[in-house]
C-alpha cells in the first residue's frame, strides 16, 4: 500500500513537471467538460441538482479561472470531486487540471 502510494506520488509530480507550460485552455476545459459540468452547469444535467452546487458553474475557461482555487483545493489536492469520483477521473487527468490551474496568473 505504501509503496503504491510512492508510485501514485512520483507519477503525478512527473506529470507535473512534464507538462507544466504547456497545458492549453481547451485541455482543462475538456477535463471539465467531461467530469464536472454535469452537476455544474447552469442547467445540471445530473439528476440529484436543479442548480448547480454552491452555485459554482464551470462551463467556460472563465469560470474555471474564477473558481480555481476551489478546483485546485477540490479536485487535484483533496480529490474530494467529483463527488464519489463518480466519472472516474484518472490521477492523470487530476495532475494535468493542477499544471493548468498553477499556470494561471
């Protein structure tokens, strides 16, 4: 267990540093997209939301910008969401959401 814990931690700080600058908007997005906008959208598709939770909608580059320090704490360090990881995000695509959020200015 422990050291599958090790492996987990060298992969995504090689993922980081691998990819760091180079993660483009429409990448994140993309993650967003395909992860999170069912329970926050402005219209949720997910049947347990009419609105989306805390009022936090990511369907635009802009709004992941906004909402980044949420995301980062949420999603790539606490991997609290999504809730129940019930898309089944990859540590991968958590560590390429953290390059592109540490990116931002």
């Amino acid at each position: 267990m422990i050291l599958r814990a090790v492996a987990i931690g060298i992969l995504l700080a090689t993922a980081t540093f691998a990819r760091a600058g180079t993660i483009p908007d429409t990448e994140a997005l993309q993650i967003m997209r395909k992860h999170c906008v069912m329970c926050h959208a402005a219209s949720p598709t997910h049947e347990s939301f009419r609105e989306a939770p805390k009022k936090i909608i990511l369907e635009s580059t802009a709004d992941l910008k906004k909402h980044a320090a949420v995301i980062f704490a949420q999603t790539v360090q606490t991997k609290a969401m999504p809730l129940g990881n019930q898309t089944e995000m990859t540590d991968d695509e958590r560590a390429v959401l953290g390059c592109w959020l540490k990116e931002l200015p």
